[in-house]
C-alpha cells in the first residue's frame, strides 16, 4: 500500500533485537545470552542467563573464582541457567513447539541443543558464535543429528538499526523533558 513506512524491522530483525535487548538483564558481568522462542512469528517466550528462582543474584559467584581449586560452590555455572533454557522455562506448560523456532543472541552449549531437540523445535536462529568452537560444534552435530536447523543469522546493521532506535527514544525523553518542564513553570 502506498505509504507504508519503509525502515520498520523485519521480523527477524526485530526477534534477535529482543535477544539482545533481554541480555540486558543478565547479572553475568562476562557473558550475558537472551533468547526468544517464536511461532508463527509470535513470542511464546523470553529468557535470559540467570540464577533460579528464590536464588539471590546477590550471593551467586559472579566472578567464577572456583574454577582453578574446584570449589563448585565458587564457580558461577553450577547456579547459572542458560538463556535457552530459561526461555523454556519460561513456556506455559504444554506449548506445542513443532515448527517453532528460537532466536539466541549466541550460538548454543550442548546441553541446550539436547534440551532444544527434545522440544520439537524445529530451527534455531543465532546472532553471534559461541567463542568455545568444541562445545559449539558439539552442540551443532546434536541439532543436526536431531534434525533441527541451526544456522547463524545474516541479518547485518543490527547495531545502527538500534542506535536508530536509541536516537528516536532519546528524542522523545528531551520532548518529555521539555513539556514538564513547561508544565512547571506554568504553575510558578
Ligand atoms: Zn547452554
């Protein structure tokens, strides 16, 4: 239809926007993941890499310093739940996932891949390589044995398209900012 707005997000752009935006609220000050699980282009779920419920973010060991003693108590991953997982977590209970597909700010580890072929998922879409290539790769022949896709995304310019975004709500506080200001001093 004619004038239709040209720079809207397309829908994968604006699913590993989510992704990325979600990370954000992640306490793990080196690796913080989102994902979004989709179907039919529709968010059935969100999550992030974080502690369990009723586990105070506060108290976990964020800086992992029981990695060269072996103290499981001092290392971060034996309380941390990965994105992936915490998005099915976070599904109602008895989603049909068959033709879904989740969206990761990261490749996946292979515990994820086996919890994600074991839902019926049928593609994951990710933004960036998972840097440990063993595990990544590991965690690609188990989706592919499984017969998931998995591939990265080729979607480009994510950045500039959120600096966009970033520009648009930055404009729209200063207005706020002003009409309360006159607010103010129309009561004086
Ligand atoms: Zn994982």
């Amino acid at each position: 239809m004619p004038g239709k707005r040209e720079n809207y997000l397309s829908w994968e752009e604006y699913f590993l926007l989510i992704c990325l935006v979600s990370r954000e609220r992640s306490k793990d000050p080196r690796t913080q993941v989102g994902a979004v699980i989709v179907k039919n282009n529709r968010v059935l779920a969100i999550g992030y890499n974080g502690t369990p419920r009723g586990m105070t973010d506060d108290e976990m060991p964020w800086n992992s310093l029981g990695e060269e003693t072996g103290d499981l108590f001092q290392i971060k991953n034996s309380f941390v739940i990965h994105a992936e997982a915490n998005a099915l977590n976070n599904l109602p209970l008895g989603t049909d996932l068959s033709e879904a597909t989740m969206y990761i700010s990261l490749s996946p580890c292979s515990e994820c891949a086996k919890r994600i072929a074991q839902t019926g998922i049928t593609k994951v879409i990710y933004f960036q390589e998972y840097k440990q290539t063993a595990q990544a790769n590991l965690a690609k022949y188990i989706l592919q044995k499984a017969g998931v896709e998995c591939v990265q995304s080729h979607v480009t310019g994510l950045g500039e398209k959120l600096m966009l975004i970033g520009e648009k709500i930055f404009l729209e506080e200063e207005k706020q900012k002003k009409q309360v200001q006159k607010i103010l001093y129309r009561k004086h």
